[in-house]
C-alpha cells in the first residue's frame, strides 16, 4: 500500500468513527422528529411547524461537538424539515406565513414529515406519517387506514431485502406487492440512493413504480456490505400513483458542487449568501433562512438552470388523494441491517381488515434485521 493509501480516511462504516456519527445524527433526528410530529394538530400550519422543526434541529444541534478538538467538525441540517399534507409527497416547507403552502392542517389530514441531521458529512434523515386525529380510542379506518398499514409494510419489507447480494429492484418489486394487497401504489418514479460522506444521492438508485422510461434508466444493482441507504418508501392511494407538478414555489436548494459563470448580478449576490449560510455544504438548504428570501428567488433560476444548485420542486398527487411515507436510513453490515434512524408505526391507531396474502413478502418481513449469534457462528 502507498503512503498515500495509507493516509486516505475510511469514510465508510467499516470504521467505528463513521458509524457513531452516522448513529449520533440518526438519534438527534429520532428525537426531533417525535417532538415535531407532536405539533402536527388541528389548527396547526405547515409553516410554524416546519419553522419550529428547523429550531429543534438546530438546537440538539448546538449540543454536541463542542470541545475543542470537535468544534472544527462540519455538523448541520441535512433535509430542512418539511410537513407534507395528504396529496403532497415532499419538499413542503414554506418561507413565510404568507406562503400559499402554508396550510392549515386539520383533523383527518394524512401528514409526513420529514427532517434530518449531519454529522461530518453523514446524514441521517427520517421521515414518518399520521393522521391527524387519530387514537387508539378512535382508530382511523378505511382509505386512509389500509394506505399507513400499507407504506409501513412496504418500508419494513424493503428495509429487509437490502441484503448483500440482493438487487435494487427486488426493492421494487416488494413494494409494489406490498401495496398490491391495500389496494395502494407506489408513488411513481420516486428514487431512492446509496449515501456517502457529503452525497445524498449516490450511484445506486431504487426507483418505486417506474415508468416505461424509467426502466432502462435505472441499472441493476447489487447491495454491498457497508453500504448506507436513505430509503424513501411512499405510497398513494390513487391507482396509477402518477404526481404532476405543481403551483407551490420551492423552498429548498442544494448545491450540486458544479460551478458556471453567472451573468446576472442578482445571480451572483444569492448564491454567494446561500453558499455562505450553507456553509458550502452538499445538502438541501431552506431560503427562508437568507435575508430576503422573495427577492431571492430572481437570483436563484440562472444557478438552477445552470445546475449549480438543485431546486427541490414541489409535485402534487390528484386532489382526494392521500400518500404516506417513511424514510429510514439505513447500514448494510456485516451483523445484519441497522436502521440509523428510525420511523414509528401504531398499528392500534389504524384499523384496516386488509392484509398481506403473498408467503414471499410475509417471510420478508417475518425476518429479523439482523439474523441471531448463532446462525452468524454457523456462517463462520
């Protein structure tokens, strides 16, 4: 091995190090994520608790990496939190209470929200849904009961097929089984990717429902031990699962590490200030946090169109329906899977008398994530 070999860092989850931030990031977004999802009430915006998820975050934030030696260590938002509405997969989170995504949620509202954390360029991003309204006295049913029992499962049965030697679209395929027996769908095309230090989107994609398109897009792939995945798993109620764009003007951006040669000096004044309070960092940032975020957005479309930022659009499912999600991220290691962040379900909140027929997925989701000592010995 070179010197230089030799002095590269293993960034990879093979190295202890590694798996304590990625596990320290995971349990900060746990913890946020349950304290937020406790705002999500009647009366409540999409505004105030996605502003008040930001502060949580920045909070725990502010805890840790402190000494001396840490304090050099990069640490920040890795997904602004978003509060996503019934027929709104993601994205949703509004700059000002004038926003016209700022809804005002009500009893009855199927929401996710979705929020997350970096450690050292690691992220562990998480995201869960619920009805608003819903108690074991009074369990939700129906429609959008059979629709949460559904992205539960789907997630759970996904989050075992990652396994090494596995492939993405066996990830496909359960799910779309899964949502077969609640008479869901995948929402389409929604991709989902390998991470590493400092990349959300690594090269390795699972798609949910592919379009004919899409199928020659995505290539085969293998999951490999110490990997991580950021496993998006959302479902509609519609029966084709087909989003189109819509009206809600984009709050989030991510740089994409490109650089162009703006011309406009608006252009210019924004990316300089988001680049700045971003910290250079690859990851989806809110505009509501630059000084004049209306203004902003005229120096934002010349860096968009040129690929230096990405906008994070806002797509809408058909009114009337709903979609539910759950993001975990998760580590392919050597012991098994272990979910850095962790998304809750009550099944006693949803009362649905569907159920899942097929014996392939039920033994999915029958395994445990990781399998026991002795069945490891016996691998040895």
């Amino acid at each position: 091995m070179s010197a230089k070999a030799a002095s590269t860092p293993d960034y990879s989850i093979a190295n202890s190090d590694v798996v304590s931030k990625y596990k320290t990031a995971g349990e900060i977004s746990n913890r946020v994520l349950a304290q937020v999802l406790a705002l999500v009430v009647d009366g409540a915006t999409t505004y105030e608790v996605s502003v008040k998820g930001d502060e949580l975050l920045e909070e725990e934030l502010s805890k840790i990496y402190n000494s001396k030696k840490a304090s050099k260590t990069p640490k920040g938002i890795a997904f602004p939190t978003c509060v996503n509405p019934n027929h709104i997969p993601g994205h949703l989170a509004p700059v000002s209470v004038d926003d016209e995504s700022n809804i005002t949620l009500k009893t009855g509202d199927v929401v996710s929200v979705m929020l997350g954390v970096q450690l050292d360029g690691f992220p562990s991003i998480v995201a869960e849904t619920v009805v608003i309204g819903a108690t074991k006295e009074s369990p939700i049913e129906g429609q959008k009961a059979d629709l949460l029992h559904a992205a539960w499962k789907a997630s759970e049965a996904a989050i075992r097929t990652l396994r090494p030697k596995n492939k993405n679209w066996d990830v496909t395929n359960i799910v779309a089984k899964v949502a077969k027996d609640f008479d869901t769908t995948p929402v389409e095309s929604m991709l989902s990717h390998n991470q590493e230090r400092n990349v959300l989107y690594g090269p390795k994609e699972i798609i949910l429902n592919p379009s004919k398109q899409n199928k020659g897009q995505v290539e085969s792939q293998k999951f490999e031990e110490n990997e991580v995945y950021g496993l998006d798993i959302l479902i509609s109620t519609s029966k084709d699962g087909k989003v189109k764009p819509s009206n809600y003007r984009t709050s989030l951006y991510k740089l994409t590490g490109n650089s162009y040669s703006l011309k406009m000096k608006l252009s210019h004044k924004v990316l300089a200030e988001l680049k700045a309070k971003a910290n250079n960092q690859p990851f989806p940032f809110n505009i509501r946090n630059l000084e004049d975020p209306k203004k902003s957005r005229g120096g934002l479309a010349e860096p968009s169109n040129h690929k230096v930022i990405l906008p994070y659009d806002i797509v809408t499912e058909k009114e009337g329906e709903f979609i539910a999600q759950f993001f975990t991220t998760v580590a392919i290691t050597k012991n098994g899977l272990v979910k850095y962040t962790s998304p809750n379900f009550d099944p006693e909140l949803y009362k649905t008398e569907k159920k899942i027929t097929d014996d392939d997925v039920l033994a999915v989701l029958a395994q445990p994530l990781k399998p026991s000592k002795k069945k490891q010995e016996e691998k040895k």
